[in-house]
C-alpha cells in the first residue's frame, strides 16, 4: 500500500499575480465532499479545489490583515441526518479571532477569542461546541453559534494543537513537551505525561479506534492510548513532524514533514514514504471516504494523494488495486491474471469466502472467485461505506448512517437498527456478522453488545444486550455451526479472553474465561476453532466450546506454538483453513501452518461420522484430539464414542459415570445426568421436574450435599422426605456431627427414618420409570410402523 501524490507544476495560492515567484505557505486545508477541498494561505484567499473538473476558484479574498493558521467543517453528520449549519466551517487567524465561514466564502460572525493568534480551532464531533487554542496558552470552549461558554485551561505557553476525545468529553491538548487529557466537569481528574523530547507540534485523536498520534519537534511521531501509554515510537526524522491526521476508519494515519509525507498502519509502523519537493508539510486532511488526502505545503502548493496498491488475499487469489479504478485479480496456483474496472473510485473491499465485495462512491459490486467476468451490481444508498464484513452467505455494509446485511445476490436481508450507535464511529473491533447473528458493541459504553437475527434485524431474545463486567476491546462470532450453538469471544481491556452464548433459550447467559494476557485472536472460517496470541505463544483452541461441557478438558484441548519468531506484540490477522496469518510489529506478514486434524474432526462430529471421527483420533495419537472428539460427543450426547475417548485419555471416573447414564431406563434421565455431567445442575433440575422424576431430582441434590434444596423439593413434592433426612443422618454420623439445622430437626421429630421402605420406594421409582420408558417406545414404534 502506498500513496500516489500530485502537485500543480505552479502553486494556485500566489500573494501577487504579476509575480509568479512569490508564494506564500498554505497553511490549512479542508474537504467538503469526496472530491471538493478548501484550502487557506497567506495570499488571505481562500480557495475551492474541484477533483473531478481540475478547477480551482477563488472563494474570497480576506481582508488584508487575516492571516488564516487553522480551518475545521462542521461536522457533515450528526445523527445520521445532515444540518443546515453544517455548510460552515471554523477558520482562526493571526490577529486573535476566531470566524465563522459559510461554504460561499461569507464570514457570518468574528469573534475576538485570544490574545496572540489562534493557532487550532476543532468541532466536538456531536457539533454542539466548538475549541479553540492560542498563542497566549489558553482554551476557550465556544458554542456553535460563536458564544463563548468557559475557558478550560490556562497554560503557560502557547498550545499548538487540539483534538477532542471519540465521545466528546474530554479534550487533548500540548504544553510544551507535554501532552494532557483535560475532561470537560471541573471536578475530574487531568491526566498528563511527557510523550517528547521536543515542543510537541501535532496531535489527533481517532475517534474510531480511540489512539492518540502526536508529531514533535525531536523529529518522532508516537501513537498512545487513551491512558496515556505509548504503544508506538517511531525513530527519529531528518526534521520536526509538523502534520499528523487519522483517516476517518482509524486503520491509517498519516505523517506530514519537510519534504516527507508517510502513510502509517494504526499500530505506527509505515506503509510507504513520499518525497514531494513541498517544504513542510502545514496540515493534512483525509477525504471523508478516506482514499484521498490533501496536504498543506509550505511553498504554497496544495499537495494531493490518494492511496493505492491496497491488497487482499484469500486462499490462492491476490487482489491489488492498482488504480483508483481498477484492480488485479491473480490467481497463484496458475498465474491467471484478471483485470477488474470499475466506474467510480474504490472506496471499500473485502476478499472471503469465495466472493470479493467492491464498493465505490454510487454502486456496489458482488464477484464470485469462480466468475470475474459478471458480477452482480446495484445501486448504494450512501457511498460512504466504512465497513465490510463477509460470511458464508451474507455481507454486511455500514455507512455513516445505517447497517445493511446482503445476500452474494444482491438482495437486501436486513437492516438492523441499533440505539445509541454512531454509525461513524463502527470498525472491525465492534462489529461482528456470522450465518444468523450480528454483534454490535455500543459506541457509548463499551461494555454493551447488541445482538441481532440476520434474517430478520430484530433483537435476538427478550431483546437485551449483553452486558459485560469490563469495556470489550473486540469480540468475534464464531462461523460454523447451528445457531442454538452460536458463541462469541470476547476481549476486554484487561486482556482477557471470554467465550459466551449468544442464545439462551430461557436460561442465564454462560460466559467463561478462557485465558489472560491475550493480544489479538480470530476464529477460524471453516471449523469453530479459536486462535490468539496469548504470553508471547500462538494458541489454538481446537474445540473452545468443551468449557460449556466439561471445563476439565479445556486445557488438553488447547494447542501451542512459539511465538519468538512474530516479535511482540504481534496480531492475528486471519485464520483461514490450516493457515494463521499473523501481522509483527514492524509490519511483516508471517504464516503459520496449523494441523488439519481439528477441522477433520469438526467436520466429522457436525455430519455426525462418529466412527470416522474415532478412526481419525486413533491414526493421529493425539490426545488433543482424543480432548476434542469427548467433549463433541458428550455436547452431541452420543455417550458410546465419548466413553472410548475419556477412556483414551485416562478420565477414569468419568467413564465410569458415563456408563452409569447409558444404564439409565429413559432419555430423561440420561439427559438431566449429561446436564449435570457438564455442571448445569438447575436445567438438570427442571428436566427431571417436568417429566415427572422427583427422586432423581432429589437424589442430585443429595449427591451435591446440597441438602436444603433436596429437602425443599421432597417436602414440595411430599415425597421422600425420608429418603432426605436418611442419607443427611448418614452424612453427619459419617463425620461426627450433630444436626444444627432448624428444618431438618424440625422434620427430623415427625418423620420416621426406615432404611427398608426407603430401598423399597427406590426400587418401585425406577420400576415406574422403566415402564414410562417402555410405553414411549411402544408407542415411537408404533407412530413409526403407522
């Protein structure tokens, strides 16, 4: 990926027309639609690019005595619905004012706001306030109509830069060599830290991923997070970073110095490096779709770019855009090569499961990896999508305003509409698609997920969110499956990784952890298996859901590799077969071969090949596979095959509590006994309750010495009672004591306890529940004859 620039042969921005060699710096720019920028230079005009005609006009000249340092737009959409006022934009200057500039060139209002110049002026991103910083230290924070409201700091020199947090309540802002995080309620706490070893220039703050960038004068640029840690430092330049900008989907950033422009990943490592004959680079601005980038240059040209030679990779094809408009298909198994030319500018693609989805600024294109002759087109709402996500059968679109799931057809399947969202600010982090469910995380508070029906848009369930303890930094739906059994992982802050189900059918949510000091996983495309980069080792869960059956075999499931080779902290970037591939610090592409055995066996248990399945754990010898094949078939109940398999691994009693369940006289039973196999002791509970098995259901709780619940039912129930109160008598003889609780002296006093008649009742519970078993096979067989 890289950027391709182009500048005028002579600067537009000229302080005397007669003389074509004085110039004067351009010291700001500003897009208002994808192909429209304004620019503001020292020859106080301000100028209109048009990218698609090449012309350039001249808005209006400024009175003499304005010399603009800064501009910023309104923001283009508040609540998905554009405003009126947003057709104006903030402009500061030189001489201590603040103005406000409607897109005609008209200053509608100047407002004297510091002493000294004003030397950054930024919109919050809701539009609602407005910020300036000046020469002489303050900020002032102004409401959208130019009245001031408060001053929120006063500094002791001049504050370069300025940059409101993703929500809007807080404000990040330079003194000096200092950064500092001022919230906007006086009671809160600032935070601030050294981050260079010179006057730091530059700051932005992504409002997507939530990182702070910042460019100095010791010639580095950093990237931080919200707390104030420096997650990048890059080395030193030849001169100060003067320029630092986010593109709008907070995958890139951009560097601007003294003939340098760099276009950087979000983890800060550098793409490609620009040398434009430019001078210093003033101020950078991203496109609203994000392709295209104006810079402000010193020796008064309007440096453009926009970003190429992007590339996507599935299995055997390669995927390069080449041009604006077009791009190259190649096949690597037979060096095929396919051009695909589109009618307007790329803005979006993605390459997965067998389909590449295009989108430019009007259409959308659908090319399957089996036909790049005919895809299949139609028309887009918006074409500023953001984001795209794929799966087996559908793909989702996010613009700035709306989420649209298709089909590979082309037919609109929903579109979900989720409170509180802001559309903008969704990436690849908070948005989840699979076969039937999308997982939303909430823009507002992190710890939220939405989940929806694909099919329909509508809630999943009662309609709640999840909630978790901590904010979620990315969660992942797993891909296969049904989707009773739908699960998601889930990352929080703490690093730690959770699994969870997604539908409850009427019970508590599970969630477990899985691991710690976990960087980045990813599930993988054709089997349920979980890969991450955990403590400096690549791990693979081979079957994550076995902690919903039996949280014992988790970690013989888990498969691991070193992890010296990727650096640290390196991302998983896809899982896609039996290939992980793997993103290091400095930008490299590693591959890691996995073992195809896990997927084997997946498919096998999903088709219900169990005796394959077996086959395949004996020719392997692996008892990570042998974990794997007990905990699917014991989810599956199929109680034979995972008898063999508990056995190859040497879980003894569980064999043995397994062959107790297949000698059980009904399904009902054997199911409540598998639920209380896998811990679930309350939904063992209920499914021996409603079929009418009260002593099994008084008997598990004897078994867990839960004795007040065993004694709840029986007395409920009026059954059994005596059964209770034996085996508790039993109990505390066995361990010396003395009864002590109040129910059990209390029925204790009116309730004989005969060992004889208790065996009896068993006796006659079991013969009552193998006739109820042998009446519902008579009558299965004869439905079935019939």
């Amino acid at each position: 990926m890289r950027l391709k620039t182009s500048v005028l042969k002579e600067p537009k921005h000229i302080l005397y027309p007669s003389d074509r060699q004085t110039t004067n710096l351009v010291s700001c720019v500003g897009w208002t639609t994808a192909d429209e920028l304004y620019s503001c230079s020292d020859d106080h005009q301000i100028l209109r690019w048009n990218l698609l005609t090449g012309d350039t006009s001249v808005v209006v000249k400024l009175q003499d005595d304005i010399y603009p340092i800064d501009l910023h737009w309104f923001p283009k959409s508040v609540s998905g619905k554009k405003q009126a006022v947003s057709e104006i934009f903030a402009l500061t200057s030189t001489d201590g004012k603040l103005h406000l500039v409607s897109k005609s060139g008209r200053i509608e209002k100047s407002v004297e706001c510091h002493k000294g110049a004003v030397l950054a002026g930024r919109w919050n991103h809701d539009g609602t306030a407005l910020i300036t910083a000046g020469e002489d230290g303050q900020l002032k924070i102004w409401s959208k109509s130019g009245m001031l409201r408060s001053t929120l700091a006063q500094q002791g020199s001049a504050v370069y830069s300025v940059a409101w947090s993703p929500d809007s309540s807080r404000v990040l802002y330079t003194s000096g060599r200092q950064l500092i995080i001022k919230p906007l309620q006086p009671s809160s706490k600032l935070l601030q830290w050294k981050a260079h070893d010179g006057v730091i220039l530059k700051v932005d703050w992504s409002v997507v991923n939530d990182l702070i960038l910042s460019g100095a004068e010791d010639c580095k640029y950093k990237v931080w997070d919200s707390y104030g840690r420096v997650l990048f430092s890059s080395s030193p330049h030849e001169y100060p970073i003067t320029s630092v900008c986010w593109a709008p989907d907070g995958e890139l950033f951009a560097v601007g110095s003294f003939h340098t422009l760099r276009l950087c990943d979000r983890t800060g490592w550098s793409y490609s490096v620009e040398k434009p004959s430019t001078g210093s680079l003033l101020s950078l601005s991203w496109s609203a779709d994000g392709t295209q980038l104006a810079a402000a240059c010193g020796n008064g040209h309007v440096l453009f770019a926009h970003v190429i030679e992007q590339r996507w990779e599935w299995k055997n094809f390669e995927i390069t855009l080449t041009k604006r408009h077009s791009m190259q298909v190649r096949n690597v198994f037979n060096d095929a090569v396919d051009v695909l030319e589109f009618r307007d500018r790329v803005i979006k693609a993605s390459l997965a499961h067998g389909h590449l989805v295009v989108s430019t600024s009007l259409q959308c294109y659908v090319y399957s990896v089996k036909n790049w002759n005919t895809p299949l087109i139609f028309e887009l709402k918006d074409g500023m999508v953001s984001l795209i996500r794929q799966t087996e059968r559908y793909f989702l679109l996010v613009d700035g305003a709306e989420l649209y799931v298709y089909s590979y057809e082309g037919s609109l399947v929903s579109s979900p509409k989720s409170p509180g969202v802001r559309m903008d600010t969704l990436n690849s982090q908070c948005v989840s698609l699979s076969n039937d469910t999308m997982a939303i995380r909430d823009t507002t508070d992190e710890r939220v997920i939405f989940l929806f029906e694909v099919l329909t848009g509508k809630p999943i369930g009662d309609g709640k969110p999840f909630i978790h303890k901590m904010e979620v930094m990315f969660m992942a739906l797993d891909q296969c499956g049904s989707s009773h059994d739908r699960r998601m992982a889930l990352l929080d802050k703490n690093r730690d990784l959770y699994l969870t189900s997604v539908r409850t059918l009427g019970r508590a949510r599970s969630i477990c952890k899985m691991g710690s000091m976990v960087e980045s996983m990813c599930w993988n495309d054709s089997a349920n298996l979980l890969c991450a980069v955990q403590d400096n080792q690549l791990t693979v869960w081979c079957y994550p859901a076995v902690v919903f059956v039996d949280k014992e075999l988790l970690p013989k499931t888990i498969c691991t590799k070193d992890n010296s080779e990727f650096s640290r902290p390196p991302q998983v970037l896809s899982y896609v077969g039996t290939q992980v591939k793997v993103r290091r610090v400095d930008g490299s592409l590693v591959c890691r071969g996995m073992s195809p055995y896990p997927t084997l066996l997946h498919e096998y248990a999903s088709s219900a090949r169990w005796d394959d399945a077996l086959r395949l754990c004996r020719f392997a010898k692996d008892q990570t596979l042998w974990s794997c094949l007990a905990g699917m078939a014991m989810a599956s109940r199929e109680l034979s095959t995972a008898e063999v398999a508990y056995a190859a691994i040497g879980e003894v009693d569980k064999v043995q509590y397994i062959n107790f369940m297949k000698d059980l006289p009904s399904k009902d039973s054997c199911l409540a006994h598998a639920l209380l196999f896998s811990g679930h002791v309350q939904e063992a509970e209920t499914t021996l309750l409603q079929a009418n098995l009260i002593y099994h259901a008084i008997q598990i709780h004897i078994n867990l010495y839960n004795w007040d619940r065993a004694l709840e039912l029986a007395v409920k129930h009026k059954t059994h009672v005596d059964t209770v109160l034996a085996h508790r008598q039993k109990f505390l003889r066995d361990f010396g004591k003395q009864e002590s609780n109040k129910r059990f002296l209390q029925y204790s006093e009116g309730v004989e306890v005969d060992w004889q008649k208790i065996q009896a009742k068993i006796e006659m519970e079991f013969a009552k529940e193998r006739e109820q078993a042998a009446n519902s096979s008579v009558r299965s067989s004869a439905s079935i004859r019939r």
